[in-house]
C-alpha cells in the first residue's frame, strides 16, 4: 500500500473543506461568516492531526521536533495557499458578498459615530478599494497562525508521549 504523503493529506484536507465551504454556502444558503466556519476549521485541525499521527507511527522516539513540525507545516501551508485562493475566487464569483459586508460597515458607521455623509462616504470608498487584499491577508494569517499552532503542540504532545 502506498505512503500519503503529507502534501497529499494537505490536499485531500483542503478539498474537503472547500467542499463543505461550497455546501454551506450554496447549498444551505449560510452566510461565508457564519458559524459553520467552525466545522472548516475542525477539518483543518483534523487534517493535520492525522498528518502528524500517521507521521509519528513510522518515526523514532529520538525524532526532532522540527522533523515534526515539517511535516505539519507540509500540510498547513498547502491547505493556506488553496484556501486563499478560494476565498479569492469566491469573492470575484460572489459580489455579492462583499456587498453584504459594505452594507454591513456602512449600517453600523451610520449608527455608532457622528460621522458627517461625506465622511460616510469617504470610508464607504476606502473600504471598497481594500476589501479584497484585507480579507486576502486576514486569510492568509488566520491559517498560517491557526496551522502553526495545531502544528506546534501536537508535535510537542506526540514528542511527550514518545519519551515514555
């Protein structure tokens, strides 16, 4: 039986929660921010738990931690860099959600400050020509960030466990 590699279970981890994703939000008619995110992100964690599960079943008790965390890192930044690139996609295909986020930062400028219309306007525009790269960016840091940390204590447990 063939080895899956970790950049394989990145893939295989990545298509699933894009497809959950497309479920979630075509299917059922869930908003991208609602809690179903929470289900993604489980994938996500699982993913890389089984990464680094099956990673520690053929490695030596005297295995670094960096050996590890490679191999979580294999995975995690995969599923980052397809996740992005969906997020991406799934904006241009879908103005419509970042006109639900517009109208969102235009209601609650509207109603928790006293600003005048002009200046309502003004970040109206602004928030118009950033959308795009800020939620690129936030994407990108929230699965780097999230994948790392899953990374880094697994990686210490199993080390933990090995030694005894």
């Amino acid at each position: 039986m063939n080895k899956i590699t970790a950049s394989r279970k990145g893939f295989i981890t990545v298509s699933i929660m894009i497809i959950l994703s497309l479920f979630f939000f075509y299917v059922l008619k869930q908003p991208v921010n609602s809690r179903d995110i929470y289900i993604i992100f489980a994938v996500y964690t699982i993913g890389i738990l089984w990464g680094l599960i099956s990673f520690s079943k053929t490695a030596m008790a005297t295995t670094k931690f960096n050996e590890y965390f490679s191999e979580g890192f294999k995975i995690f930044i995969i599923v980052t860099f397809f996740m992005v690139l969906y997020t991406c996609l799934l904006n241009v295909f879908n103005p419509q959600i970042r006109e639900v986020q517009f109208a969102i930062n235009d209601q609650l400028t509207r109603q928790g400050f006293n600003y005048t219309p002009a200046e309502i306007a003004e970040n109206n525009a602004r928030l118009r020509s950033i959308y795009m790269p800020m939620t690129l960016a936030i994407n990108t840091v929230l699965y780097l960030v999230l994948g790392t940390i899953i990374t880094t204590v697994t990686s210490a447990v199993i080390i933990q466990l090995k030694k005894k």
